[in-house]
C-alpha cells in the first residue's frame, strides 16, 4: 500500500529515481570539471570571475537536485521503471527521424524533403488512407510556400538545384 | 493625447494590420487544438518573425499569447479538454453547461468574460503606464539583479510539491547560459574545446527542443482520441454580455486579480484564477453550484486568465525581465532588434509601449468578433487526429530551429532538448524554470556584475529605497516558503499518524517485539548470562 509520502508526491512514481539520479549524476560530473573548464581571473572581484555563475547554477543543481533525491520516497528500481525507460528510449525514433529530415534539406531541397517526409512519417504513424496522403501532401506544400516563398525564412536551396535550368534554378533556391 | 496619436500612427500600417489579423486568428485556431499551445506556435513562428520590424513581430507573438485563451475555452467548455493548459478550470463549470444542453451560453459566457479580462487589463495598464514610467527608472542595476532574482524565486516556489527539482531546473537554466566564450575576460566557460559550444547554447534552440519538440512527441507516442463534438443550441452567441453584466463585481474583481498576478513574475494565469474562482466562491450566494456549470464560476475563471498577458508584458517591457517562458521568449525578438527593454523603454520609446497596448486592445476586438462569426467551424478543428498533428509539429520545428542559423548543430541539440522535455512532461515536472533560469540568470550575470562594481560592500547593494524594498520582498517570500514547507511537513506527520495502523499489522509487531526484547530485555539477558559465564569460568 502507498504511503502518506508516496500519495502527496507531485507527479508519477515511475521514472523519477532514474531521472533523478541521472540528473545528479552528470551535474556532479560537470561541477568535477569546474577547474578545467573554466578559468580564475586575476585582479578580479569574485562576483566577476568567469567562473562565478557556472558555479552558482552547477552548484544549485547538485544541492537542489540531490536533496529532490533524498527526498524521493523511492529507493528502489521496478518493473515500471524499466518499462518508462524503454518508453524514454522509444522517441528517439523521431529525434532520429527529425535528423534525417534535416541531414537531406540541404542537398535535395526544402520542398521535395518536405513532400517526402510529411506523407512517409505520417505512414509511419498509421495514416494509410488516401484522404491523409492527399492532406499530408497538401499540408507539406503549404508549410513550404508559408514560410519559404511567403514569410523569406533562411533555409537554403537543395544541392540539387544547382543541375536546374538557369531561370528556373534561381525561382527554386529562392522560394522552394 | 500626443503619446496615444503617436502609438496610433506606428500602428498605422499595412504590415502590423496583417499580423493583428494573423495573430488574432492563429491564435485563436492554436488554442482550439487540444495539445498545441502558445508555447509550440509561438517558439515554433519566432525566428520567423526576426526578419519584421519590432511592433510586428511582437503583435504576432502578442496576438497568439493573447488570443489562445479565447480559443483553448471551446474544447475546454465542448468536450471537458482544455485547449490550452490556462483552461483547465473553463472545464469545471464551462463542460457541465454543455451536459445540460447549453453550450452556446457557456461559449458566450466565456468569450464576454475573455473579453472583458483583455480590455480591462489593456486598459489598465494604458493608465498604468505613465506611473511605470516615473518608477522605472528607479530601476538601475542592483534593483534588476535583484528583481531578476526576485523573479527566478518566485517561480521555483510557485512549483508547490516539486520547488527542490524546479530550483534545480532553474540553475540548470543558468549552467546553460554560461557555456560559450565568456563576453568580459574572453574566456572559454564549458565548452569542451567543441567549436559548436563556443558561440553558447541559443535560446530559441532550448525552447523549441522543450516546447515543440517534445510536444511532437508526447503527441506521437500518443493514442488517437475518438471526439465526439456536441451541436450548438441553448441560447445565443451574443447573449454572454448579458449575463456578464449582472456579474460585474466578480468580473472586476477577477480582471484585477489577472492584472495585479501578470505584473508579478512567475505566478501568473493559475495563481491568478485559483484566487478569483475561490473569491467568486465564497461571494456567491449558490457556492453549491461551482463545479457544476454556474456563470460565476466560468466568469471568474476565463476573465483572470485573459487579463493576464496584457499585465505579463510589464515586467518585460519596464525592466526587460520576463515573468514566465512566453514573454521570455519575446524577450528575443528585443534583442534581435537591439532594442533593449528596460527603463530606457519607457523613457524614450513610450509610444512603442502604449501602441503594444493599444495593439492587444484591437486584437481583443478583433477575436471576439471572429469568434462570434467562425465558433461553428472552429468546432471541427478538435477533430485533428493527435498523431498527425505530431507530425505537423515535428515538420514545423525544422522551420522553426534550422532557419535560425542553418546549423544543423543546432537541431541536433534541439533534439537533445525535445527528448530532454519529453521526460520533463512524462515525469509531470515544470520545463518552464530552465527557460527562466537561462533568461534571468545572463540578465543577472551582468546586472550582478555591473552592480558590484559601484559598491565597497555586498550590503551596499541594498542601500537605496528600491532595491531594499525588493531585498525585502525576496526575504518575505523565502520566510513564506519554508513556513509553507513547516505547515506540510506538520500535516504530512499528523497524516502519516493518522494513517498508522500499528496494532493490525501483525509483522510490525513481532519486529517491535523483537527490538524491544534485543534493546531492554536483551540487555539483561546478556548481562546475566555474562554473569552465569563468569562463574562458570571461575569453577576452573
């Protein structure tokens, strides 16, 4: 039976030791490097030394982040534990998809990626019907004429584009 | 008159009228969808708007922030989901208006109440602004290193149950904005000789990896939700004013509460609802019907929330801190454009400020008459299943993170910072102090510094009247805070007492038993037999 302490605990059981401990963990690593990383001034007051504030936050971090250990009202690691890990584990899929999305703009263009990624992850996630597709599509289309053609952002024309005819070259690094 | 024709005449433009209309209608569209808040749209539209001018990147920015909460109501009051998080009580009162069959009077309600939130504030304020202006420059760099710490405080304690890991969040957020080349000494902070750290972790980067990132795959871890919106009948759209106005001491009072919470960082649109719904409760003359569709309690509710963005942009513009990671992240577009808000603002640039205002005052307009016109159609735009919409988001923080500085670097960290959002969000803890720490923590780096170096002592930071005062309210605060802690630590006990079946657990017994007989009867039970060894030994 959960007791008083578990009960009041904001948020969910599973998960919080691991990252609590992952979170001390590498803030104690960092703080280790505290010498190395940053350098003491000479004739300068204490307040200004380039290595004040990476010392007040690390230093916040490990003091605060490990009495947030202590305090847990878990010491243990479960079942449920291991299974929010793999939950955890499981978005890199799309971290790694997003990375790729991003590794192709540049060499095959903004909008053919686009036309690509959109329908394909969509796919992905279950979206088979050709009423999605057709939506997929028409929503990859207009986040590239929105923000590309319409609103100027920087992002640079594909490799690709440099094999195009000349007038229709220079329309597609601009505006595609 | 010369301030408000002059702020007129900068709105007076082709460009800030799209992006009041933008702003007004994405806004509201944003908040509709159930998982995109602000938070996404406006960390996803930012690097989109650096290439505007100043006044009409932040009416888009201004326009979103503002108008979500008119949208995030209509799922809130139609099918018991907020829109945005800040519409969380609308569900209360606003759903069970829905279950006896008035949705539209709920909506009305809801969009008057909205309404009258945003104008009251705007309004305020406009008054407001000439007396900020004269307290303002009071402001010089001890008092912002110590309203900026002031600022970090408040929300760490304003994180009830969860303070020690939002503090440590928050310095969390000040390690991120140490690492680079240090702008002084020009010494290298944590970089690991790595050529990407030196130019220091952006800003937007860490949003747009833990709001829209993480937001993209919260929703594509997600399961899709079958919704069944319901058919609008019970009373008319326009009806709400009506009924606004038999309520105006709870709708004042409310609007009040949002303006005097958005003034002060980190407490914000829940702090500010939870006193006004409470107020209206115990005011009421049917406290039994709160919880159960009554008018005064969705009044209270959406008129505090909606009065705050307006006051929110105080504390930014008048001493260029921001109270919450919305206007922090406006805080960016200033620095795009090097303007700098602070005190210098209202002294120079009065009429920028009061055209912002006047700005929120259209926009306010400008939304309800949209929704009174689109409600039907808006319904539909719930039905978006949430994986797809995952997809959307995912598509659109590329624009958002690669458009920066085409560094693909840059999207490898966003990454780092969705996944690192997406376990924040599944362990329900706050994203919103690392964005807080990392905007508060450079303004106090240098206020600190430059501070410092006109005082012989650290007390002399607080010798002049404001900054004192400010010393005062970090010290009240923190006194406020651990009595808190003292009261929950007491009740926890009494609880825990309360709860402590120590005769029916029969294990616990025999343990007790157990340490009893090894602490007392042990003692003399050894002892005797010491005593019985010994005169055994003795017989040889």
């Amino acid at each position: 039976m959960a007791t008083e302490r578990e009960r009041r605990f904001a948020g969910p059981r599973r998960g919080q030791i691991l990252f609590a401990l992952g979170f001390v963990a590498l803030s104690v690593l960092l703080l280790t490097q505290i010498g190395s990383q940053t350098r003491w001034a000479e004739r300068t007051a204490f307040f200004s030394q380039p290595r004040f504030w990476p010392a007040v936050g690390l230093g916040g971090m490990v003091l605060l982040g490990g009495l947030h250990l202590k305090r847990l009202p878990w010491r243990r690691f479960t079942t449920a534990d291991r299974a929010e890990l793999r939950r955890w584990a499981s978005v890199l899929e799309y971290a790694v998809w997003f990375l790729v999305y991003v590794l192709l703009v540049p060499l095959l263009g903004y909008l053919p990626v686009t036309l690509i990624f959109v329908p394909l992850l969509a796919w992905r996630m279950g979206y088979r019907s050709r009423f999605m597709m057709v939506v997929s599509l028409v929503f990859a289309v207009a986040v590239v004429v929105l923000f590309k053609s319409f609103l100027g952002v920087k992002i640079p024309g594909g490799a690709v584009y440099e094999y195009l005819p000349g007038g229709l070259r220079s329309f597609f690094i601009l505006n595609l | 008159m010369d301030l408000l024709l002059s702020a007129i005449e900068i709105l007076m433009r082709w460009d800030v009228a799209l992006a009041l209309l933008v702003g007004s209608v994405g806004g509201v569209l944003i908040g509709a969808i159930p998982g995109v808040g602000p938070a996404v749209a406006i960390a996803i539209l930012l690097p989109a708007t650096f290439s505007m001018d100043p006044i009409v990147g932040l009416t888009v920015l201004l326009g979103i922030y503002g108008s979500s909460m008119y949208g995030g109501s209509i799922p809130a009051i139609l099918i018991n989901t907020p829109g945005t998080a800040v519409n969380a009580l609308t569900t209360y009162d606003g759903y069970p208006m829905t279950a006896r069959g008035e949705p539209r009077r709920a909506l009305s309600l809801a969009y008057s109440s909205s309404f009258f939130g945003g104008i009251f504030s705007v309004i305020c304020l406009i008054l407001f602004a000439p007396v900020l202006a004269r307290i303002a420059p009071m402001f010089g760099s001890r008092e912002i290193f110590l309203a900026a710490l002031l600022g970090i405080i408040l929300v760490v304690v304003a994180h009830r149950g969860q303070a020690l890991m939002a503090g440590a969040l928050a310095a969390f957020g000040i390690f991120l904005q140490t690492i680079g080349l240090e702008p002084v000494k020009y010494s290298q902070r944590y970089t690991f000789d790595q050529p990407f750290l030196q130019g220091g972790i952006n800003l937007i980067v860490v949003v747009l990896g833990l709001f829209a990132l993480s937001q993209a795959f919260v929703l594509l871890t997600s399961e899709d939700e079958k919704i069944r919106t319901t058919r609008l009948s019970g009373g008319s759209l326009f009806q709400g004013m009506r009924e606004l106005l038999r309520h105006p001491r709870i709708a004042s009072v409310s609007a009040g509460f949002g303006v005097i919470m958005g003034m002060i960082p980190g407490v914000g649109e829940f702090t500010a609802q939870f006193m006004s719904y409470t107020y209206a409760q115990r005011t009421s003359k049917r406290p039994e019907d709160f919880g159960r569709g009554s008018s005064e309690g969705l009044i209270a509710a959406e008129t505090a929330n909606n009065a705050v963005p307006a006051a929110a942009m105080v504390p930014l513009l008048a001493l260029g801190i921001p109270g919450e990671a919305l206007t922090a992240m406006m805080l960016s577009v200033f620095y795009v454009h090097n303007v700098v808000p602070g005190p210098g603002l209202f002294q120079n640039d009065m009429d920028f400020v009061v055209a912002l205002y006047i700005a929120l005052l259209i926009l306010n307009l400008l939304v309800l008459a949209f929704l009174l016109v689109a409600t039907k159609s808006l319904i539909q735009v719930v039905k978006i299943p949430n994986r797809f919409l995952g997809v959307c988001i995912l598509t659109l923080s590329f624009v958002g993170v690669y458009s920066l500085r085409n560094s693909a670097t840059d999207c490898v960290l966003a990454a780092v910072f969705g996944v690192l959002g997406y376990i924040l969000k599944r362990l329900s803890l706050p994203a919103v102090p690392i964005i807080l720490g990392m905007v508060l923590g450079g303004i106090m780096e240098v206020k600190l510094r430059a501070g410092m170096a006109r005082v012989k002592t650290p007390l002399d930071m607080i010798d002049r009247p404001v900054s004192f005062i400010l010393f005062l309210i970090i010290v009240l605060v923190l006194v406020i805070h651990v009595r808190r802690l003292w009261l929950d630590r007491r009740d926890l006990k009494e609880a825990e007492w309360l709860s402590n079946h120590r005769s029916t657990s029969f294990g616990r017994l025999l343990l007790r038993r157990k340490s009893s007989f090894l602490m007392e009867r042990g003692k003399l039970q050894r002892a005797r037999r010491l005593k019985w060894y010994r005169r055994l030994m003795d017989l040889f």
